[in-house]
C-alpha cells in the first residue's frame, strides 16, 4: 500500500468539563510519530473522552490539541488528518464492503477513478479481497472489524484512533484480531492511540501505556515499567495482581533504602519518594514462594487455591496480624498443592524495583 505520511500528538493542558463532571483534568501527552499509544483506566476515567477531543468530536473546555506542529483545537473532525475505528463498527448496513470502504473517499471528492484502486489497496492490506459485494451482515464480526479499519485506512490518515474496537468480538477471535490491528500499524507505521479497559489487550499491542484515573493522567510508560515501577498505589494495584502491603522503613539514600515486611529485610534500588510518609512495598504474586524450610520462612496458612492453567493461585494469610497475600505458582509440582487451612512458610523477595510513600 501507499506509504503513509505520520504526525505526532501533543495534548497540552487538556480538561473537559461536563456541566459538573470534568472528565478530563488538566492532561498533558505526547504521542510520538510512529508510535502505538494506549489510553488504560477503568470505566469513567476520561480515556474516550481525551480520544474524541483529538478527533474533534468534542471540544475542550481548555487546553489544546495538536496533530505534528498544527494546532487543530478548534478544527473540526472532517478537517483534521485522523480517522477513528470504533467500537460499534459503524458500518452502513444498506451498503456493500467496497461502498462501505469507499465512503469517506468520495465524501473527501476523491477523483472517481482512483478510487477503486485505493479500495482495493486497503482491503488487500486487511486481507478481505474478494469480499467487496459482499454486505456486512454476511461477514463474521472480526471480518466486520476489519472492514471498519479498512474504511479508516484508505483516507491515508497521519493519525488512527481507536475507541475499544475488539470489545464487541469474543475473547479467542479478541486476542486474534489484536494482533492483526498491531502488525497493520507496525507495517505501516502510522501513529495510532488506542483505548481500551482490557489491561492485557493495552500491554500486548502498545510501545507506551498512559493509564489513567478519575480525569488525570495517572502514570505513562512502557508495560515493563508501569508493572516493575508504580506511581502510586492505584497503579500498583491496578496494573496486575499485586499485594500492596505496609513496610518499616530501616534505611534510605540516593542509592536506594531497605524495609522491614513481616520482619523480613526487602531492599529497593529506588528510594521512597518521600521518607517521612507511611512506606508501603508491591510484592507481585508471582515474586513470593512458598518454602519447606520453617525455620526460614514466615508463618502462614492457605486460605483458598484457585488453579488457572499452569497456575496455582493462593490466597494465605500470614500468621499473627491476618494479612492475606495472593501467591502464583507457575506449573506448580504434584507436592505444591496446598488444601484450605494447611500451615505453610512463605518467602518475600529479596528485592523490589519500587517502594510507594
């Protein structure tokens, strides 16, 4: 296919506010050219709204949107160099593929006769060629999607915006098609945003991750950091499994701190943000074990085991204050299954990238 011209995306002291609501407070982004950005948060958190204000379909009540070096705050959605794929489709039933996909090139007055090439060029592209008569209710939901992407491709936007649009497929055909939308933006390298509420979706298909909460961006990073080195507690919490546990500082400087959990020295190479606030420690599931020796280990007892494939998901509670830990034991042996009210020993790393004050 033609290649595709690229822009990136800065978003500069973005808010809207909704009679009392302000759904989006004060963000500020940038999307670099080529990149795969994901907008990640629980529902009402402002990720669909901050999208629709970089399509146009809404307007900021303050702060400015820019697409390259252009400012197109007040430029409407038919003017700016995007296009959006949605969650519905949003394909015209009455219409077939080709006139489906063709739609927004006539409505730009693309010359007639570089049309049929261009249609077919972007159905090639997403591997439906040969289904141009065809009507959407004669194909399959992921055919569907890819249809809707088709559509969005073919006007050879700078930006392509994505609002949650595997959330209508089942989850096998969900992890199928994800992969598709990513090796599409890959070859083509156009700069693309991406929301979504699935955590594993977010990480599997984005280059930068910007996870947000009640309006405000929250935290930006790749998978690996946001997992590894939380902000804050609602990160922690909400990129993964975790136990969020409180700690007893021993000691901090420049070069990291140590802390006491469950009488237990954990080092961090990242010292707490700020010393004098009560310290809390992210022990991942998968981080602590479960151990034979008694002598070594910290006293708990199983509470519940929930096996998931090649994992045996415990939860236990620590002997003395109550604290219950999930614990994840990755293709555990036939001697690592533990029955409600065993008494068991657990290990905590030695080591945590972060610690959360």
């Amino acid at each position: 296919m033609t290649e595709f011209a690229t822009a990136a995306i800065r978003l500069e002291n973005l808010s809207k506010q909704f009679k009392d609501v302000i759904a989006v407070d004060d963000v500020n982004l940038e999307v670099e050219a080529g990149t795969l950005v994901c907008l990640l948060g629980p529902s009402g958190c402002g990720k669909t709204t901050t999208l629709r204000m970089i399509a146009g379909f809404e307007d900021p009540t303050a702060g400015k949107v820019y697409i390259g070096e252009e400012d197109v705050t007040q430029m409407p959605p038919y003017a700016r160099p995007t296009a959006m794929v949605f969650q519905s489709y949003a394909l015209f039933p009455h219409m077939s593929v080709y006139e489906n996909v063709a739609y927004g090139l006539k409505a730009r007055r693309t010359p007639r006769a570089k049309i049929p090439g261009m249609v077919q060029e972007a159905l090639s592209l997403i591997e439906l060629v040969g289904q141009d008569e065809k009507s959407p209710s004669q194909l399959s939901g992921g055919q569907q999607q890819r249809v809707a992407l088709a559509r969005a491709l073919v006007i050879r936007p700078k930006v392509l915006l994505f609002d949650e649009p595997l959330s209508n497929l089942d989850a096998q055909l969900r992890v199928r098609m994800r992969g598709e939308l990513r090796e599409v933006q890959r070859r083509l390298g156009i700069t693309s945003v991406y929301v979504t509420h699935d955590q594993e979706e977010a990480f599997s298909i984005a280059d930068q991750v910007a996870i947000m909460n009640q309006g405000k961006l929250t935290q930006m990073g790749t998978p690996i950091e946001l997992y590894r080195r939380p902000a804050d507690r609602f990160v922690a919490e909400f990129v993964g499994l975790s136990n969020v546990v409180p700690a007893e500082l021993l000691e901090s400087n420049a070069e990291g701190a140590s802390v006491s959990v469950f009488g237990q020295e954990i080092r961090s190479h990242q010292p707490p943000k700020d010393p004098e606030s009560p310290i809390s420690v992210v022990l991942r599931p998968e981080a602590i074990s479960i151990v034979s020796d008694k002598d070594s280990g910290i006293p708990a007892r199983v509470r519940s085991l929930a096996y998931i494939g090649p994992i045996a998901r415990y939860t236990v509670a620590v002997e003395g204050d109550g604290t219950e830990l999930i614990i994840d034991l990755s293709n555990p042996g036939p001697d690592e299954f533990y029955e409600e009210g065993t008494p068991i020993q657990i290990e905590l790393p030695k080591e945590v990238p972060a610690l959360l004050s």
